[in-house]
C-alpha cells in the first residue's frame, strides 16, 4: 500500500505536471471509488478549471480546484498517477482521467478499486472528521509532539505507528523499516519505551520517511544498511549478524532481526 513516502511523491509529481492547466474534459470515472460525491457532480466541479496547489496529509492528496474546493485521492493498495499525451501510453486500470486542454491527460491508476475520490471544502475539517493524526513528517511534529503520542497506549509500537489516528502516514512497511533502523522490537509497548528509545525512534522515524522520498521510494536504490532489500524470513541482516524474522503484529505480517531487535534484551 502506498504510504506517506510513496505519496510524497506523487504530491511532487502532481505538481510538477498537472497545476494550472485548463481542464476540458473528466472521464473514466470509477463510481465504485467515489465516496459522497456523484460523478456529474465531480465533472461539474473540475470541468473548464484548473487545479492551483496540491498537498499531503499522510497518505491522502488534496489538489485545490481554483475556487471550487479541493479533490481528494487516497491510493489504496496499489493506486498511482500517470501524466501522458497519447492514448497508447495510459495505462490500464485508469479510474478518473483528467484531459487537459494542451492535449495531455492525467489519470489516477487503481488496479484493484480499493482506493478513494472525493471531494471536499475545507482539508483541516476533511483531517478533523477522519480522525487523523498529524503527518508524521510535518515541520511542527517534533520529538515531544512524537513522544505525547507514545503516553498511556496499551498496544505495540508497531501498531502505534500504523494508527492512521495516532499519525498519519506510515504502514506495515515503513514501520518495520523505522523500528529496524531504531533496534527495537515491533511488540515492545508503546508506553514503556525509556525516553532514549524514543528519541532514537523519532529520530529514526524522520530518517527513514526523508530517506526514502529522497531515493524515490527505491527507484534509486535502498541504502546498504537497510531492511527493505531483504525483508524476507531467513534473509541475513544487512546490520548484524542476526537473521530477519516474520511475526505477526496488529494484525499485520511484520519483519525483523532477531538480533538487534531482540525482545527479550530490550
């Protein structure tokens, strides 16, 4: 599932492709991914005008519409954006395709339709009704924000740092990688990391989402010391001489060193 990283960069790509281009057309419209909104309703509102800024909360994209409002894209398992010219170049699956009057298209590719479009007035209020938590990279969440969100929580860390509702942005993988570049267990207890270990993690938190963004989530490369390349049970820790596991964690299959990340020596 694309998580904050991966939709970082669909926010830059947005930008850098699709701001203030006249929209002439909206087609393939996926009823089955549109949520409180008709699709002669999301025409009307994008037809004729041109999106101004696009932005990120987590995993969600709010592109503002001139006046209008704001469309919401939320790429569920699979989802990302394509900016094309020709036909022969769209790829399937293209749920909403936004035509542009300078000939080129923007589509929104959902291959298994588990994602989300909407539409909205205000994102603070969008943020607020959804029960989101701050943007785990945002400039004002800073360490005591982080560790004010570790206080009083029954579950694991990894589950903390999948709660959409604790922050927003961060999955199953990203969460493994976090938690492997910090040396602490996936089911060690949220509220009973000592205070080092917390600022380790946040620390670890805002390299690991900076890093990956910064190498493209993987197309340029992971770093050598990092989890994701061998994030598979059995494989050989790129840190130490342990061995990656599988467990299971808030419902969710997560990895980790045996060695480094060791329960029991936590």
């Amino acid at each position: 599932m694309p998580e904050l990283p991966d939709v970082e960069i669909f926010r830059r790509y947005f930008q850098a492709t699709a701001l203030h281009q006249e929209i002439e057309a909206v087609k393939d419209i996926s009823t089955a991914l549109l949520e409180g909104i008709s699709r002669e309703n999301l025409e009307k509102h994008l037809v004729g005008r041109s999106f101004r800024s696009v932005h990120r909360h987590g995993k969600y994209l709010f592109a503002k519409v001139e006046a209008e409002g704001w469309l919401v894209l939320h790429f569920g398992m699979s989802g990302f954006l394509q900016y094309y010219k020709n036909k022969e170049q769209a790829e399937e699956h293209i749920r909403l395709l936004m035509a542009f009057c300078n000939g080129f298209h923007l589509g929104y590719v959902s291959t298994r339709k588990l994602g989300r479009i909407t539409w909205i007035a205000d994102p603070k209020r969008f943020i607020a009704e959804q029960e989101l938590g701050p943007d785990a990279l945002a400039e004002q969440f800073d360490e005591h924000a982080f560790r004010s969100r570790l206080e009083h929580r029954r579950g694991s860390i990894k589950g903390l740092l999948m709660n959409q509702q604790a922050l927003a942005g961060i999955g199953n993988i990203y969460s493994d990688e976090i938690l492997y570049q910090a040396g602490i267990h996936p089911r060690r207890k949220a509220a009973e990391l000592q205070v080092a270990e917390q600022q380790q993690l946040y620390h670890c938190l805002r390299t690991v989402l900076q890093t990956a963004i910064d190498c493209h989530v993987g197309e340029k490369g992971w770093p050598d010391d990092w989890l994701l390349p061998v994030r598979e049970s059995g494989q050989a820790c790129p840190r130490c001489s342990g061995k990656i596991q599988r467990l299971k964690v808030a419902g969710r299959n997560g990895y980790f060193c045996e060695n480094h990340q060791s329960y029991e020596s936590s």
